[in-house]
C-alpha cells in the first residue's frame, strides 16, 4: 500500500470534516492528504515512510501520544469484560469510577456527570439541561442564551447557536436561533496603556449591561475559559471568569464552562476556570479527556440542577439520551488517562515542559512578521502579518514539508502538542515551524 493509492480511494469515498473536497481533488499534489499507517508517542507516520511531529495532538486530542503503552493495556483488558451496555437501566465499574474521579476534581461541587460521545453533544446537553432546570422551577421565561464574541462551542444547530465563527455559522444562518453575544475578552484587543485585565474589565461590564436589561430571559452564559481556542487561540486573562462569576450569581444566570478544548491540562491547570478560583454551574469535557482514543464526552453539573430534575413525574425528568453514551471502553481509556496524570504528577511536569516550549518559540517574538506571541500552559500561538488568504494552507504545506502538522487557523498559529513531548522534539517542533513559517511568506 502507498500515500497515492489510500489517497486517491479516500477522496472517492469519504467526505472528509471541515473539508471543501475540491481543493484536495483540483491540486492533490499543492494540498496532499496524508494517509497515516500508524502513530508512536507524538509521531505519525505515513505509507511512504515519512514522519509528522503531531504538533495539535490530532485536533487536540491527544494527551499522551499515540499508542500510549498505558492505555492500549487498560483497553485490551476492558476489551474482555465489557465493550458497551446500554445506560439507561444499567450501570458498569467504568463509568461509576470516572464520575467519582471527576467529581472529586471539581472538590465535589459538581458531582453529577451526564455521558454523550462529541463535544457539541455536551454542549446541547448543558443548554438543554440549564433551561429545563429552571423551567422545572417555574422560571418559564428563561429560554435564552449569552455566548461571547468569537466562541466557539460545537456545529450541530444547537450548538451553533451560541457559537459566533461565521465560517461554520453563517451557511446556516436560517435553521439557527441564535444566542446573544457579549464582547470578548480577548487580550489582544487592549488599546494603548491597557492590561490583558482592563481588557477583561470592559467586556465583562459590556456582560453586565446585557444582563442588567435581559437576565429575566437568560437562562446560560456559556464560555471558553481562559482560551477561545476555534476562532485563534484568544487568550484572556482569569479577572473576566471571576466577574463573570459576579454577574451570574447576581442576575441568577447558569454559567457554563466549556473546557472540552482547555480542560485536562491544558491551560495549566486540570480545569482552566481552577486558575480563577470559581465554579461553574456545567463543566463540559471531551477531547483530551480519553486520551484521545475514543469519542467521549461529559458534562458535570451541581446538586441544585441535578434537584431540580429530581421527581415523581416523568417529565420534570432528563430524558436526553445518545446510543453510546457512557461507554464503557471509551470510560475505561479515560480512566486509564487520569491514571497517568496522578502516576506522573502530569500538571507539575507540564509547568517545565510549557517553559521549554515558550523557550524554543521565543525567536519568534523578533520575527518581522510575527505578532501577539502568546502562551497559557500547553497552548502556545501566534499571530502572522500577511494579507495572503492562502497563508493558513501555504504554513501547512511547508509545515508537512518540515515533518510537522500544523494547521493554523487563518493566519493563526498554534501549537498544541502531546504531553509527552520532550525537549528535544520541543525544538524540532520549534525550529521547523520557524522554516515552515518563512517558506510559506517568501512563497
Ligand atoms: C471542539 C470543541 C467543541 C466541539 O467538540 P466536537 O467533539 O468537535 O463536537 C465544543 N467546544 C469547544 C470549546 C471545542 O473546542
């Protein structure tokens, strides 16, 4: 088997994601898919034998490299008790171990965990969950959403509605009923003489005028914490989540947290929202949280919320459900994930690693063309002065060319690599995405 025969068969058979299929089919060898025969801690490697510093953890999935040892062992012994048993009515030791791990994350104050396989799935749930919640306390009129300028929370409708990147949201403009948006707090909209929290502090006093006229009907504000990863890697600074905080309690609106991208680790902390010392009212996880290994997602909710469904009626019940959902091998890869975390005191190990890797990009910051370099944790990004609209899709030509994925988002670049990066690949990674990066602006 080669790249060009499982190419030329994948671009007649499968509709790839986030794809427009004829650049791929007008210019196979300008824009190439990459068939992947395997993968070994943060490498990929193709069919022809070349090799690819997985630089996005495959789309920011994977904590802990590909055919992590761990893990396929916690998977094969999973493999020979249980794949899969429908939830409702049933139960099983994985799913009942992640739940009491998580809620033991989150100090216990969100001890209840709803099971879906997707990320937007967990988006749609916490919605559902947040208006349902106060229409069983006899707060009909809650039925509508807050999201921020630039958020990003999933592509199915519903979660398109409190989503606010036009490329994935404007084609379906007319099936949307789309939330309110509320500034962002992105630090790189500081104006002269701003801090990253000044800019914190206009946008969330432009949340608090949006409340102080619409909490009545507001059931959620849902946001990214710390990171608006979708639209390019915003970062902000932690000031905004604690206003935030403020101005829900005031206003009685849920807070939604959406760590589905910035969760387990990746901000620095297990939960991004830890580093502003508050608690949502819904905690979203999925990506990182098996590892990467299997599609799996989950959303974590209080006392209060989980009460008010608690009743002799039916239908004051959540009766919201996904063929999958808590899936046992998809539990167990999870399990299998906090286990490395505890076993290798990963978020103190990440705080040395995060220094290498600002270490390694620092060259950049001199760069001619090179803006808002920018890192929390284990993402790191930054922004290129070019007004060429094929840059995103020349850095990632070059970038193949150099042994690395790295796929920017508009003239965005980003990384964020496995766990288990070392040092070394921390300046191959580095190194090559400064040669990707000059080859694709002399271009
Ligand atoms: C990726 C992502 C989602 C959607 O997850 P899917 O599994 O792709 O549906 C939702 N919210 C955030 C913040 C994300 O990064």
């Amino acid at each position: 088997m080669s790249n060009s025969d499982l190419l030329q068969r994948s671009l007649a058979a499968v509709w790839h994601p986030c794809t427009q299929m004829k650049q791929h089919a007008d210019a196979v060898a300008a824009l190439p898919m990459v068939p992947i025969a395997r993968g070994q801690g943060v490498w990929l490697y193709d069919f022809d034998g070349h090799r690819y510093l997985d630089g996005i953890s495959s789309w920011w999935v994977n904590l802990f490299g590909h055919c992590n040892p761990r893990i396929n062992a916690a998977l094969r012994q999973q493999l020979d008790e249980l794949e899969h048993v429908i939830l409702a009515g049933f139960t099983h030791r994985p799913v009942i171990e992640l739940s009491e791990r998580l809620a033991a994350l989150t100090g216990h104050t969100l001890g209840h965990c709803f099971y879906a396989s997707d990320g937007a799935s967990a988006t749609e749930i916490a919605l559902k969950m947040s208006f349902h919640s106060w229409h069983n306390r006899g707060r009909h009129e809650k039925q509508e959403f807050l999201c921020l300028a630039g958020g990003y929370h999933g592509e199915t409708v519903g979660a398109l509605a409190v989503t606010d990147v036009a490329l994935f949201k404007d084609a379906y403009g007319p099936l949307i009923r789309p939330a309110a948006t509320v500034p962002t707090p992105d630090a790189r909209l500081a104006t002269d003489g701003e801090t990253p929290i000044d800019v914190a502090r206009r946008a969330a006093a432009g949340l608090e005028t949006h409340l102080e006229e619409h909490h009545a009907r507001i059931a959620a504000l849902i946001v990214e914490p710390l990171i608006q990863c979708a639209s390019g890697m915003a970062m902000y600074d932690p000031e905004y989540l604690r206003l935030a905080r403020g101005l829900c309690d005031r206003y009685e609106v849920h807070l939604i947290c959406d760590e589905i991208a910035v969760g387990c680790g990746r901000s620095g902390t297990f939960f991004a929202h830890q580093q502003a010392g508050i608690k949502p009212d819904f905690l979203c996880l999925s990506k990182g949280i098996s590892g990467g290994y299997l599609p799996l997602s989950i959303v974590l909710t209080t006392d209060a919320v989980y009460d008010s469904f608690y009743d002799d009626r039916l239908s004051r019940g959540f009766l919201h459900s996904h063929s999958y959902t808590g899936n046992a091998l998809a539990c167990r890869a999870a399990l299998a994930t906090l286990d490395i975390f505890a076993d290798d005191r990963v978020i103190d190990a990440n705080r040395l690693l995060a220094a290498q890797l600002a270490d390694c990009l620092s060259p950049l910051a001199d760069h001619p063309q090179v803006r808002h370099l920018r890192q929390r944790g284990m993402i790191a990004a930054f922004d290129v002065v070019s007004d060429d609209p094929q840059f995103s899709q020349r850095f990632y030509r070059q970038a193949l060319a150099n042994e690395i994925l790295l796929r920017p988002i508009g003239n965005t670049v980003y990384f964020m690599p496995p766990y288990v990066i070392s040092a070394e690949e921390c300046a191959f990674l580095a190194a090559r995405a400064i040669a990707a990066l000059d080859a694709a602006l002399s271009e």
